[in-house]
C-alpha cells in the first residue's frame, strides 16, 4: 500500500519567513495530495490540493509543488504569520481512492 | 457551508464497555470514513465506507470495531469491549468521490478508564 513520509517533525520560523514542508509518497497510482492544517483541539481542514496532472498550484501565500518522477510534494507558506503555527498533515489518496494515507505531521510555530 | 457533525464531543467509558460514536456526513457526499488520532500523533485510518458496504479497513479495525449507516444519514462507529488504548480523538470524514476533499468532524475525544 502507499507510504507517506513528512518531513520535518517540527519547523519553527520567524515571523515573514517563508516555511517549506515536505512529502514523499510511494505509490505511483496516488493521484490527489492535500494538505490539512490543524488547530490545537480542532478538526483538519483543508488548506490546498495539488492533482498529478498539475506540478504547482497556489492561492496567496501557500503554494504546493509536486513531482510526480521523484514521488514528492511540497508546501511553502510564504510570509508566515503567527496564525499559520499549527500542526500541518500531507496525504495522499490510495489507488482505489478508498483511503487517504496521511503523513506524521508538521508542527509548525512561527514566532512573532 | 455543510459541515460534517459529530455527537458527541466527548465520551468517557469504562473498559469493557460499547461506545457508539455517530456522524452525520454532508448530505450528498457517498464515501464515509473514520479516523483516529492518538494524542500528539498522526491521523491513522479506521475504514472506509461506500455503497452501504465497507470498502476497505486497517488493521486497526478488528472484530471489536464495526461501522452502520442505518437511516442514510448517520453514519456509526460502534467498539464492543473499549480497551485503554482505543482513547483517542475519533474523526469522521466524508468525500464526494473517492479523490476529492475529505471534509472532517470536529471529532469525537474517547477516554477510556
């Protein structure tokens, strides 16, 4: 089955950086990547998804990029804001779509 | 904008005891999944769930854990004898398709003592 790996654990930026977070993934047949940002106590909730068929999409300040050849995708938040800090999960679906394998997760704290 | 609800938000139980979690997923989304999240760890898949039948489980899911849809709205997970280690933050989540975005719950928190 698919094997999604995160990286880094935990991420801590400086006000205005920018905040990279990557993923790589196993199976060639996964074809839809989001990126679920979630709150202490909160539910995930979708922030951006990449299909195979595009290498990079972006909506303000987050931006995905994809590689399908080397099996990775990445987040970049630019000009991050203390409202960005929160724990960030990458998944991708399974070949049968009956599942989303997510990654370990990514705490991210941006400090003011 | 339609939301995924979950009741209730909070559940605390004995060991050894049922619990049912219940969902109600957006009305027009036909794949149904429940998650679980240990505290402090990832998000781990439970099962999934389309055309009334069980599409795919983890190995998680055993014969302790079973899903219903039982009047086309809610969407159960029932664990017959709960063990200390099945306290976690219980998702549920729909999709249109199988490939589209995962619309979460607010969850349910589990505690077993």
């Amino acid at each position: 089955g698919e094997n999604v790996e995160q990286h880094p654990s935990t991420l801590s930026v400086q006000e205005g950086d920018s905040a990279v977070i990557k993923c790589t993934y196993s199976d060639s047949a996964s074809n839809y990547f989001p990126w679920y940002k979630q709150e202490l106590g909160k539910r995930p909730q979708l922030i951006i998804d990449i299909r195979s068929n595009v290498g990079e999409k972006k909506d303000q300040r987050i931006a995905v990029t994809l590689n399908k050849t080397a099996k990775h995708f990445s987040l970049h938040i630019t000009e991050t804001q203390p409202e960005d800090s929160a724990v960030y999960f990458c998944a991708a679906t399974a070949r049968n779509f009956n599942k989303f394998y997510f990654g370990s997760g990514t705490k991210l704290n941006v400090k003011p | 904008e339609p939301e995924v609800t979950q009741t209730p938000s909070h559940q605390v139980t004995q060991m050894g005891q049922e619990v049912i979690l219940r969902c109600v997923p957006i009305s027009n989304h036909l794949y149904f999944y429940w998650y679980r999240q240990i505290l402090g760890q990832k998000v781990e898949f439970l099962v999934s769930f389309y055309n009334n039948e069980i599409s795919e489980k983890s190995e998680i899911f055993d014969d302790q854990f079973s899903v219903e849809r039982p009047d086309g709205s809610n969407f159960t997970l029932k664990i017959r004898s709960t063990k200390l280690e099945d306290s976690a933050m219980y998702f549920c989540a729909s999709t249109l398709q199988g490939n589209t975005e995962a619309f979460f719950g607010q969850g349910t928190r589990l505690t077993v003592v």
